[in-house]
C-alpha cells in the first residue's frame, strides 16, 4: 500500500495487495521494487525522481478494499449462476476449472468485442507468470493457470487508444485497472477471477518440503491444471490439489498482507465472476467453471462463446454454498479487527487467538516435517481466526 504523509510517499507491506499498478502509474519511473525471502515484492520510491503527482496513491487498491462492504442484497445483483465448460477437452484439462477463461478471452477477441485483452501470462522467470495484453492476432498464447504466489499482474498496463479493453484478475487486481483508466475512453470489460486468499511464497516452500524436493527455487512450479481439481507439481514431483491445499486454505496460512482487508472476493465491480465449484461438485468429474453473471456485457461475453461451451443453469442456493457466502460476509468482522476498529472484547479476543495459532502452525509446518497423519490432524482441529 501507497501513502502520502508530509509530501512524500511511503510504502506498507502490511497492506499491500501486491498487483503491481503503483509500477506502471509513475509517469517519471521513480518506482521499483524488489522481492524478500517470503516471495512477496517490496515497493521503492526514489524520493529525488518523484514529482509528487500521487497517481501511485490514487491507483492503490489497498485503500479502496476494506470500505466495500458486503450485504445479503449484493447477491441480488448477480443475474445468472451457471456451471460450465469448454467442449475443447484440451483447454478443459489444462485449466482444471473447466476452461471458461480461455474461452471467453479467445471469442471476445475473435469476434471483435475488444480490441485487446489484459490478463496473465506465462513467463519463463519467477513468479512464472506476468500481466500482458493478448491481441486477436495473439489470442492463442498461453493464458496462465492461476498462480498461488505473489505475481505484480498489474505491472506493465500501459495508456490506450479509446476502446472495448477485457480485463481479467482477482478483484483488487480489477480495482486497480479500473483506477488506472479511470480517467481515459478505454471501456473495461471485467471479468473476476474469484479470490478469497493469495499465498506468498513459504506455501511453495512448505509444499516443497511434502514432496520432497530441495532444488525448489530453480524449477518452474505448475499450480492446478491436469483436470479436476488438478495437482500441484514441483519439478518431477506432484501432489492432488485438493489434498495440498487442504491444510493451508483452510487455517489461512501464508496469505498475503492485504487479503486480510479484502472483503469482496466476488468481485463486486466486475461483469462475470469464474469461480471453482468446491462443495457442489464431485472431484472426479472433469473441471467445471461456476459463472456468476452480473450485467449485460457480461452476458455478451457468454453469449459470444455459447458455441464453444456447455452451460447448465443452478439456483443461487447452490452457488452460495460454493463460494461459502456466509463466510465472506463474517470475513468484514476480521477486517474491522485488523483495521483496528471497535469491536467487542470476546470478537477481539478470538481473533488475536487465531492469530497466534495461524503464526505458530506457519512455524511449526516449515521447521519441521510432520507426517501426513499429523497434518490431517491439524486440518481438523478449530480455527479462530
């Protein structure tokens, strides 16, 4: 997070949402930054360049996420809940989670929709993945699975030609592109890539650790794919991503800073939401995309694949369970608690015990190699964060 105090602007790792934007607002390059041990990337701003214009601190999401606030009604917005996926059974297995994605993205360019798409990409160098624009005539590079580490998505978005622009991202990532335009004729079409937690490094590590593997930092890490619910793979070695992930996820283990201030995983300013339908769906089905539908665009982008895709409409019941609806909503009392605003003595209380439990599981799961056993005891046991 960016702020301004006495005419100079400072950086917060506390808060920071790690998307990147504050590198590509700086109209004079007087911003860098560097990456720690956690994998997590740190902001530096070269007092002497800066020209004090603030469109660092403008763009931050981090100040925008914890004023959203969730009610029951916000459901009502949502138009359609579908489960779907791509009949390309290729594009369906690599994705894991049904293939929408790289569905949606490929149409809305060939069909002429957009101009241009921005979303993730692979790359060959750590975080294995970056922000970049997908043309039509590009529209079959590699879209990246998603990456359960830090990647700064938002980093090389650059000013543009009036015009339709797909945006796709987690939702801070989407608050971000829409400060970042806010104030040109590009028209954002968003899609949201639902997020309720991103991982910093030491999830890899102590993944790292399970499978075995030692020389973790110098191979390429392959999260999801390889059909439902997909694997996490670390050089040779892989693991089913349900059971990875199980433990970590759960207890919210290695989350970055600024998860804790998100209460709008959903992604209330976007079209349509892609989400995994955990809880509703059998892992040994292939993928499936859950779609929440929220506007019109967001029904053209669907309707622009219809011949690529099968869909199956479901209640809202159905899709509340799935993404844990009442969970998201209790998450904006966590927030108020790292916010420091008031709360009652035993809310307090339960989560600076969740607190000390989630920092000495983080301690205790990479110093030392507990059995699967032991892991799955800890999966089971209360969380009170």
């Amino acid at each position: 997070m960016l702020f301004c105090k006495q005419d100079k602007i400072y950086f917060s790792l506390d808060r920071c949402c790690q998307c990147g934007v504050c590198l590509a607002s700086c109209p004079v390059g007087a911003i860098s930054r560097t990456w720690d041990d956690d994998g997590l990337f740190c902001i530096h701003v070269d007092a002497e360049r800066c020209v004090k214009c603030q469109k660092c601190v403008q763009n931050c999401p981090a100040t925008t996420l914890p004023s959203i606030i969730l009610k029951e009604e916000d459901w009502s917005a949502i138009s359609q809940v579908y489960i779907g996926h791509a009949l390309d059974e290729v594009v369906r297995y690599r994705a894991s989670s049904g293939g929408i994605a790289r569905t949606l993205i490929r149409n809305a360019l060939v069909k002429g929709f957009c101009q241009l798409a921005y979303t993730m990409t692979d790359a060959d160098s750590y975080p294995w993945a970056m922000g970049g624009y997908i043309s039509q005539e590009s529209c079959n590079a590699q879209v990246s699975n998603s990456k359960y580490l830090p990647v700064p998505v938002c980093e090389n978005l650059r000013q543009l030609s009036p015009g339709n622009l797909l945006v796709v991202g987690t939702p801070c990532q989407l608050l971000a592109m829409e400060a970042f335009y806010r104030s040109t004729k590009v028209r954002l079409i968003k899609i949201c890539i639902l997020c309720k937690q991103q991982k910093t490094f030491n999830f890899s590590r102590f993944m790292a650790k399970r499978l075995g593997v030692t020389d973790y930092k110098s191979v390429p890490i392959q999260y999801r794919g390889d059909g439902w619910p997909g694997k996490i793979a670390i050089g040779t070695k892989k693991m089913c991503w349900e059971e990875a992930a199980a433990l970590p996820y759960s207890k919210r283990l290695w989350s970055v800073p600024g998860c804790f201030f998100c209460t709008h995983p959903l992604g209330s300013n976007a079209d349509l939401t892609l989400a995994d339908p955990w809880k509703i769906m059998n892992t040994k089905q292939s993928g499936m995309t859950m779609i929440l539908i929220r506007t019109e665009a967001g029904e053209k982008l669907l309707d622009l694949s219809c011949k690529e895709i099968a869909l199956q409409s479901i209640d809202s019941d159905r899709a509340k369970l799935s993404v844990d609806w009442q969970g998201i909503q209790a998450k904006q009392k966590r927030t108020k608690y790292y916010l420091s605003k008031s709360l009652g003595g035993g809310t307090r209380l339960k989560f600076k015990v969740g607190d000390f439990q989630r920092a000495s599981y983080e301690w205790l799961l990479l110093s030392l190699k507990l059995p699967e056993l032991a892991l799955k005891v800890l999966n089971r046991m209360p969380y009170w964060g």
